[in-house]
C-alpha cells in the first residue's frame, strides 16, 4: 500500500523522500487508527518502521492544530539521548512546518532552553531531562494532545517508571496516547492499562519475533576463549561494520582495546561516555569510518545503523527482550543480516529464556578451532562438607586469645 491511500495530506506526502513509496505493514495499521484519534498499543520488529508510523500522523494533526498559541501540542518520550536525536532528525526531515526540539540528558542545558525559547509544537526527550525541566517550570505540556512512548517496554520495565509517572501528572488525561515497541511482557499489562484508554492493539508480526531475514548462529565457545573467537571471525569474515553486545562497561572498554591491539579498528562506547564522545564515535561508526563498536545495550533500542551487516552478542543479555532487540540493529527496512552470539556453558539459561520468548529453537554448534574445554556447572557441590562442630566450636569463643591452641 502507498502512503497516498493512507489518508495522508498532501503537504506531508511531498516532505517523504523519494524512497519511502510504499508503507510497511505497522505504517499500514497504525497510521489510519492514530489519525482517528485513537490511543494505539503498537507491536512490530525493529527496523519496520515504527517511527513514521507514529511521526507521520503526528504531524499531520498538528499541521491541523492552532500553531500561534506557541504550546507544545505533541510529546515523544524514548530510553536513550542518541534514540532522541535520531528520532528528531527523522522528524524533522518530513516535517515542513511543524517545530521540533530535543531535550536530553548529556547535553548542555542552554541549548536546550534555547530550543524551547523557540516555540516548538513537538518535543522528543528522555525522562529525566525532562523531568527535571518541569520540576524546575522550564516548559509546559498542558497543551500536549497526543503522547508517545516509544520502546515502551523499556520505559515501562526499568528505572524510568517512576518518572514517567510524574511526567504524566503534567499533561492531561484528555490526550492520545500512543505506546509503540518489538516488544513487550504480560507483566507489563497493568502499567499499559494505566497509560492508554480503550487502546487498539496493533500487531504487525508475531510479538517478541525475530526477523525472518536474519540469518542466527549461536556458537558454544570456551568463556575464556571469547576474546579469541571474536577476533577470529573478524579477521577470517572481514565484514565492513560489526556491532558487539557486552553487558558491562568496563567489560567494553576492555574488549574494544584487546581488538585494537590485535590490529582490529575497534571503540567502545557505553553510558559513562561524555555525550559529545559519544556521538563522535557513533557517527565514525555509521560513516564506515569505524569496523567495530563495542557497546552495551545503550544501542539495542532503536538506533538505526543503515545496512549493518552484523551483530555480535559478546555475552548473551540477563533480559531475552534485550535479544530481540540487539539482534534487530541488523536487517533493518527489509535487508538481510546476520547475527552471532558466542555463548558459554554458565549463559545456556539465558538461552533458555530467549528460546521460551521468541517460540523457536535455536541450534547450539561448535565454532571451528575452537574446542569446548569447559564442563557445564554441576549441582553437585565440590567443597568438602563443613565441620559443624568446629563451627559451634568457634562460635563458642569469646576472645583472639581462646583461639590460641592451648598445650
């Protein structure tokens, strides 16, 4: 279906680039349901196209609104500051008329006072920075008529609860709400009750699926031997960009330097980051001026890197979600991927829990000259059985000196 038969306006088809001609299967559903003015819970895998599913009709409606009152008339929330400014960017490219600002963590607070001195109709930010500008009454949202969450159940799961709950008590309940992700946990229903009224559900794939145009290889390596492996596929497959999962910081900045060392271009970047570090690194990265980024999952959400050929999970994520999500950095707008995970005998739960959300199996192999060493854990335990008497022994003792053998 193209976007013409999709009830948009004129002006907004003509701000479409050449490319985007025909609407994917979420623009399809969503776009008609958020013009009638609907709240929407959105389901759809990553790199589908879940931002113009929601920016094209925002923008129409507010092209439709009274622009000369200055008030903010539409509201995104996402996780990340570099998920902000790609939306923003995105936005802003299709967008004519309609104003638009960031507000962000990690960024200088007078640029950003200076972008709402400028009156925009539609703001995207994190929690917190935004958070913090309505706490201090740097802007006001009781003009905001449609709210987006997108990547929902991030928002929803971890640490920004709290906030979005406070956020929320500054925009009115009379509004559209609009909840978009890959996506998203039963626990999760009750704070999705909270948030949407009389919501239509959209689901433009099965939800919590993976790609079908991901091509998986999960490898059984040798914990210790991670390193080596890795550097090894790199080498052997010379792919062009590489992206790599790791679950810590530190574990990042250790990682990115073993493969520099062993002659591989490589850079980490992670939250601890400065904000400027960061979008140099990302936009090195993006620019094929950079192989391999090391990154934790500060880039599993959103983030689109155009024709990235691979991704690598270093260690597998704690959350399976998070899998769905990292490995759709890949075969985004409909081109193929790869994704690789080099798991160790101690991650096979994690495996476990990935296989049980997605529905699928996933086939464990072994990775070419590198042999499986390593035992899995036993339940049996391998330290001698304790001496509790000796134990009642010493806590029966009163002082250093009645630990003195006595002769």
């Amino acid at each position: 279906m193209n976007f013409s038969n999709l009830n948009l306006t004129t002006q907004i088809l003509s701000q479409l680039p050449a490319k985007l001609s025909v609407a994917t299967e979420i623009q399809k559903l969503a776009i008609p349901e958020i013009l009638a003015g609907k709240d929407v819970l959105a389901l759809a895998q990553t790199g589908s196209g879940k931002t113009y599913a929601f920016a094209l009709p925002l923008l129409q409606t507010i092209s439709n609104s009274d622009m000369s009152d200055g008030e903010i008339k539409a509201l995104v929330i996402v996780p990340t500051r570099e998920l902000a400014l790609q939306i923003a960017e995105a936005i802003e490219l299709v967008s004519a008329t309609v104003k638009v600002t960031v507000l962000c963590g990690g960024v200088d607070r007078a640029e950003q006072v200076k972008g709402l001195g400028e009156r925009p109709q539609l703001v995207v930010a994190t929690p917190g920075r935004l958070l913090d500008f309505l706490r201090q009454q740097q802007l006001s949202l009781h003009g905001v008529k449609q709210l987006v969450l997108d990547e929902a159940d991030r928002l929803m799961d971890m640490g920004f609860w709290p906030d979005l709950e406070s956020i929320v008590e500054f925009i009115p309940a009379e509004r559209q709400t609009l909840l978009f992700s890959a996506t998203l946990m039963p626990a999760l229903n009750d704070k999705v009750a909270q948030l949407l009224s009389n919501p239509i559900k959209l689901t433009a794939q099965a939800a919590n699926s993976v790609a079908t145009n991901i091509n998986e290889s999960v490898y059984l390596v040798n914990k210790g031997d991670k390193a080596k492996a890795l550097s090894a596929l790199l080498k052997q497959h010379q792919w062009s960009q590489v992206l790599v999962f790791i679950n810590g910081r530190d574990d990042a900045d250790k990682l990115a330097k073993r493969l520099v060392k062993a002659g591989i271009h490589a850079a980490a970047l992670h939250g601890d980051k400065e904000h400027q570090q960061r979008q140099q690194t990302l936009e090195a990265f993006k620019g094929d001026e950079l192989q391999v980024l090391v990154t934790t999952d500060l880039l599993s959400r959103g983030i689109h890197i155009d024709a990235l050929p691979v991704v690598i999970n270093f260690a597998l994520p704690m959350s399976a979600p998070v899998y769905v999500h990292r490995i759709g950095r890949t075969a985004r707008a409909g081109d193929n991927g790869r994704a690789i995970s080099l798991v160790c005998h101690g991650e096979l739960d994690n495996l476990k829990a990935i296989e049980k959300l997605t529905g699928r199996g996933i086939k464990l192999e072994p990775l070419d000259g590198f042999e499986v060493t390593d035992k899995p854990a036993s339940a049996v335990s391998k330290r001698p059985p304790r001496d509790k008497k000796a134990n009642r022994r010493s806590q029966n003792k009163r002082s250093v000196k009645d630990f003195v053998s006595k002769r």
